[in-house]
C-alpha cells in the first residue's frame, strides 16, 4: 500500500545517509537504528520530520504485525509528503556534505 511505500522510501533515504558516512547499520533493529541515526546527523531542525518518521516507523510495525489497525487516505498523503521531505533534506545533506558523494 502507499503508507508503507513511503515508509520504505524514507527508510532506504536514511540507509543512503547512512552509508554516505559509510557506515552500515547491523541487520536487527536496523530501523530504529536508521531513525535515530538521521535524528542525531539531521539535527535539531529537522526533529518534527524525523518525528513523524518514528510514528510512520510503528504505525507499519503495527501494520505488519499486528491485527486491525487501517490507515487513512489523509495519512497515506501525508506519508507520501513526509516521504518526498525527506528525500530531499538527504540529498542535499549529502550533496553539502562531500560533492563527490552526491546522489544526482
């Protein structure tokens, strides 16, 4: 479904920071690895993004795991936005960064 697309796209957004510092985040737990290592590199302006990405994070735990939960069109939209965000914060993070590591 969308909601978890862009789930997907915001975590593989952070896996591309994550190896821009190379670096690999180890196999359990790599989630909730990748969240906070983007809150703790991403900074302090970028809390209420990584934030949404944390509640995105275990709503689709949720979705997968457990039983009965639905989500919205409203929220699907808005994980697609938040997804789209993202995207663009780590781009051009990565691009300040180190311009031979840029990503397009």
């Amino acid at each position: 479904n969308a909601y978890e697309l862009a789930y997907e796209s915001m975590i593989s957004t952070g896996r591309a920071l994550i190896f821009s510092y190379n670096l690999r985040p180890r196999a359990h737990g790599s989630h909730k690895i990748t969240v906070e290592f983007m809150e703790r590199v991403l900074g302090e302006s970028n809390d209420l993004l990584i934030k949404k990405l944390e509640k995105t994070r275990k709503k689709r735990h949720y979705l997968i795991y457990g039983v009965g939960l639905e989500i919205s069109l409203i929220e699907a939209k808005n994980a697609i936005e938040n997804a789209q965000k993202l995207v663009k914060i780590v781009i051009k993070f990565i691009g300040d960064k180190n311009p031979q590591k840029k990503l397009f």
